[in-house]
C-alpha cells in the first residue's frame, strides 16, 4: 500500500505559558541531556553535560544522596528499567555503566560490572521489557543488547550501515526499532533478523503501546506501521531543529521537544497539537513521561530539570460517561463509600480477588476487595474501566 504524507503547518508560540510548570530543580552545572524516572517510586535520574547523573526526589524537589560519578566525558544517555531497580547511563565517549536503585529507593550504587562501551558515542540506550538486558545506539553505527548483569554483549554488534541514534523495543519485546541516520530498521530481538527497513532518516524513534512507530528527523515527525511501513501521519512539529520524543504509558499522546526551546503535545488518536507549547529559555534536550501519565520531565540546555503537568487532550475532557479511563484508590471494604457498590459485598465469602466499581457523577470509586484479610485498608489499585 502507498504511503500517504500529510503536511502540517508549524506554529510559533503565541504566548509563554507555565501554568504547567511544577517543579524547577537546579544543581547540574552544565546542560541536561536526558532524563528518566524510576518507577514505582517519586525519583527522576538526570544525565549532563557535567559528567554526572543526579537522582531527585519529587516530593521534596532536592536531590538524593551525591552525584552519580562515573563517567569521563558527557553523559548524553539514562534510562530506567521497568521493574524499577536498575539505571543505565551512555556517555559521549562510548562508556555504559549501571546503578542499582537500592531497596529503599533513598540510595544508588554503582554496580561492580564492567561494560567495554563502543567506540562511539552512546546515543541511545532502553531497558528490554524484563528489565535483564538493555539496547545501545552508538556513533560506531551499531546496536547492542548487553546482558545487565554480566556486562556481556548478548546480540551485535549490529552493524546499522550509518550513525545510530536511538533504540525502542516493542511491548512484548520481541522487536527492537533502531532510528539510524539513513534508515529506520526493525529487529527481531531474538536473531537480529531485519524485518523492516523505513527509508528515513530518525534520530529519534519509539513504539506506542499499540505497536506503532514514532519518530523524530530536523523538524519531521512520522508514524509509522511497524510491520509495512507506511506513513499513517507525517507533520511539521517545530520551528527548529527536533531534538527528543516521548510516548505517554496510556498511549493516549507523545512529547516533542527542540531548538526552538518548547516541548510540545500530540494526540496519537487525531494527531492534533494538545494545549501550547510549554517554553523554556534554552533548547530542551532531555523528555520523559510519568509511569501515571501525569508529569513530564524535561532537560534544558539552561542546566536545569522542570517537571510540568501533562495537558488533556480535547477528547480526554469530554464526560467520562462511556469512555474507558484509568482511576486509583485507597479503599478498605468497611469504608463509608461501600454504599456505592452496586450490590452488597461479602468479601469473607469471595474466593478470589474481586474489581467493584460504580460511577457517581464524575467520579468513579474503585474497590478492591482481597479474600485474604477484608479488613485490611489496601494499597492503591489500578484498573482501566468502562463506565457503565
């Protein structure tokens, strides 16, 4: 099938908006190259221009512990492992070193592995899904899947014919996209089999949720299909050259950022911008979405790190009444608002763990009723539901 382009006319920032902004963390002494948080915890890691990374906690907007120190020249790359304990760093020399998130997510260490790095830049790195190996994009033209724990190269070098930028694995990691100079090209994380190569140009690229392609090139920005090819959206997303992309977890949106110094907002169903652009004073490099969907993170050539609340999409304001939507709560079954289960529980006669739910007005309250212990006030649940 021929891929179809659409052209979307770029605009300039009408007006400086930060009423998003909610945090500004100062302390890099050089520019923030990226950023990522940890999950399952209120920390976001920084990588700079300094050499160093820093670890914040979000709750108290100041730094965790002393600087990560590590590195001989910038590091350019960090990413979080989905289970939360392990941060990898890339540097402008081609150095890779892992962190351990200690237990009680107050303290990091380095881990005693050695990673020979590549000889070029470390342009890109992403944690596989299972958290137990890794991917780098390097200046050398390769890709690699490292073994965390050992250190060892577990597939590649994959030699990519032209500078490779950045890595993205698929949600059940059995690809791995590479965004070259030249091309886009897909992996079968297994093999290193080439299932896909995309004429264009990416120094960005992520998978949605859903299995699509995001990428970034100048001030380009395609989605793509990961198994033909084709063009589902192609538009004109900056004034300046494109830096960095984000993929909100919900798979409802994606971040942009640039030389023009804005992050900006798309929605990966109607691909329409979402709110402004949020500005700074220098170009943003580093980008990162929340685990909740509801911060992002953003790096700036002005040495410091902003967290900004995401904007709802227009169809993400519409009454909730019928939409699927993702709500948390602390609930235990003898709380007053159990009269608003549809039906009376008896959680001492359950034999499995059961989902109660029921809209009331605008809100919707979750119960999660565990048959082990009815009495015990729970963590807090996630569930996507549909309003009745």
């Amino acid at each position: 099938m021929a891929a179809t382009t659409h052209k979307v006319a770029s605009q300039a920032p009408t007006h400086k908006d930060t009423s998003h902004l909610k945090l500004t963390l100062k302390g890099h002494k050089e520019a923030v190259y990226d950023v990522a948080f940890i999950r399952g915890t209120r920390l976001l890691v920084t990588g700079s221009d300094d050499k160093s990374l820093w670890v914040w906690d979000l709750n108290t907007g100041k730094r965790v512990g002393e600087p990560l120190l590590g590195h001989d020249a910038t590091a350019w790359r960090v990413a979080a492992s989905p289970d939360g304990r392990w941060i990898v760093s890339g540097a402008e020399n081609g150095s890779i070193l892992v962190w351990e998130v200690a237990t009680d997510k107050t303290e990091l260490k380095r881990v005693p592995v050695s990673f020979e790095g590549r000889k070029g830049g470390i342009q890109g790195v992403v944690f596989a899904p299972d958290s137990e190996t890794f991917a780098s994009a390097s200046g050398d033209e390769t890709v690699c899947v490292w073994k965390r724990e050992t250190g060892k190269i577990v597939l590649g070098p994959l030699k990519m014919g032209s500078w490779a930028h950045s890595v993205s694995y698929s949600p059940d990691g059995k690809k791995l996209a590479a965004g070259t100079e030249e091309h886009i090209i897909v992996l079968k994380t297994e093999t290193g089999e080439e299932l896909l190569k995309i004429e264009q140009r990416a120094w960005r690229v992520a998978f949605t949720p859903d299995g699509r392609l995001v990428s970034g090139n100048y001030k380009d920005i395609r989605i793509s299909d990961a198994t033909t090819g084709d063009i589902i959206k192609q538009f004109d997303a900056h004034t300046e050259p494109f830096v960095s992309l984000s993929i909100a977890p919900n798979g409802t949106k994606f971040a942009t950022t640039s030389y023009d110094n804005t992050t900006r907002f798309f929605d990966l169903t109607t691909f329409e911008p979402i709110g402004e652009p949020l500005e700074h004073p220098r170009a943003v490099f580093g980008l990162a979405f929340s685990e909740d969907n509801q911060l992002i993170a953003t790096g700036c050539d002005d040495k410091l790190v902003r967290t900004w609340t995401v904007p709802l999409s227009e169809s993400e304001k519409e009454p909730q009444q019928g939409r699927k939507f993702t709500c948390h709560a602390m609930l235990c079954i003898n709380s007053p608002y159990r009269k608003f289960l549809k039906k009376p529980s008896k959680a001492h006669s359950l034999a499995q763990d059961a989902l109660q739910y029921r809209l009331v007005g605008s809100s919707m309250i979750l119960i999660h009723i565990p048959h082990l212990d009815a009495r015990t006030t729970l963590l807090p649940q996630r569930a996507t539901l549909k309003a009745p």
